[in-house]
C-alpha cells in the first residue's frame, strides 16, 4: 500500500488531532492560556506582520534620531526604513517573522499562567468536562500552528518561484501483510514469554508480601 505526500495542506487534520489529545492531558485551565497565547502569536507575525514588525522597526531606526535630539543635534536622520528587516516582500522579512514566531512560542510554552497552577503545581482536570474542553482548545492550538506552517512555507514558495519543497510529491510505501501464518506461529511463544515474565515478577514481590503481614 502506497500514498502520496501531495501538499503540506495534509497535515491539517493530524495537527488538530495531535494538538487536540496533548490538551486533552493537559486541561483546559493549563491549555486556553497556551491557545490565547498561541492567537496573538499568529496576529502578531502571520495575519499582521507588516502591522507588528513595523512598529518594531520604527523603534529601531528612530534611534540615532532620539539620541541626536537629546545631544542637542536637531539634523540627526533616522536609519534607512528597510535596514533592519527587509522589504516585506523579501527573504529577510520571512526569516524575521519566523524569528519573532519562534520566539513568542517559547514565551508562551514556558509562560506560567496564574489561573493554571495550584500552589505552585500545575492545575490539573479535575472533571471530564475540563478535560474536553481541553481537547477543545488543543486541537485550536494545532489549527493555529498548521495556519502559521502554511503561511510561511507558502511566502517561501512566493520567493523561490513556486518550487516543489520535500516531502511534497514523496511517496510513501507502507509494508502490508499477505500471509498471517508466520505471525500466528509467534503467538504461543509470545504467551509464554508473558508467562515467564509474569512468574518472575511474581517471585520478586513475594518476599515483600511476606515481610508486609508480619507487619
């Protein structure tokens, strides 16, 4: 049986189920801040880059300017706008929106949330019902994560003249079996390896269940 690695589209679904079973561990208290985090994070360097990065740079190349104004020094310039990060059209603007998306990750992976811990432990699910809505909000997450891997490699594609990117277009093999009776003639073998094992740890506890009753 084989299949074909089409488009990076594909991973939508396995990153809203992945994302969604690790926030089904986590909880809602601990996994809503990480998908708000996760929200701002996709605003900031994916849906409005040109917004956020720019302000940045307008900080950045003001400075000389800010510095000249309190030197006394009215004719100081700012830096050229495109200095810093690029035109956004460019490969230096995409790695800088990357850069700032890693980043603010990091922040957000590590932050701790007030609301998400106890006593300084982490909160756990204390009902099923938090523990769903934890699923809830991590298959969210994986949605926000598979906008912002698409985005980029789309932007990079834009630059490269539209190349195919591996594993695109990859396809993959997966082994089948024809014939189960090679692996029905482990099954005895595979039972009495349990059995065996089974027996030992047995023997190792006794002692201890002994030594239990007298106490």
């Amino acid at each position: 049986m084989s299949f074909t690695f089409s488009s990076f589209q594909a991973l939508l679904i396995p990153l809203i189920i992945i994302f969604g079973l690790v926030g089904l561990q986590r909880g809602f208290w601990r996994e809503v801040g990480i998908t708000g985090g996760m929200a701002l994070v996709v605003l900031a360097t994916v849906l409005f880059p040109g917004q956020f990065i720019g302000f940045i740079n307008r900080i950045i190349i003001n400075i000389p300017r800010v510095f000249g104004l309190l030197l006394g020094r009215d004719d100081a310039q700012p830096l050229p706008a495109d200095l810093v990060f690029g035109d956004p059209a460019s490969g230096r603007f995409l790695l800088t929106r990357i850069a700032l998306f890693i980043l603010l990750t990091f922040l957000v992976y590590t932050m701790r949330f007030a609301w998400a811990y106890e006593a300084g432990k982490p909160r756990a699910a204390k009902t099923s019902g938090e523990k769903v809505l934890g699923g809830v909000f991590g298959g969210i997450t994986g949605f926000l994560w598979f906008v912002a891997l698409i985005n980029f490699l789309n932007t990079l594609k834009d630059l490269r003249n539209n190349p195919t990117l591996p594993p695109e277009g990859t396809t993959l093999t997966v082994p089948t079996v024809n014939d189960v009776a090679p692996l029905l003639a482990f099954v005895p073998t595979l039972v009495v390896i349990l059995i065996i094992i089974l027996l030992v740890l047995a023997a190792l506890r006794l002692p201890r269940l002994w030594t239990d009753g007298k106490k």
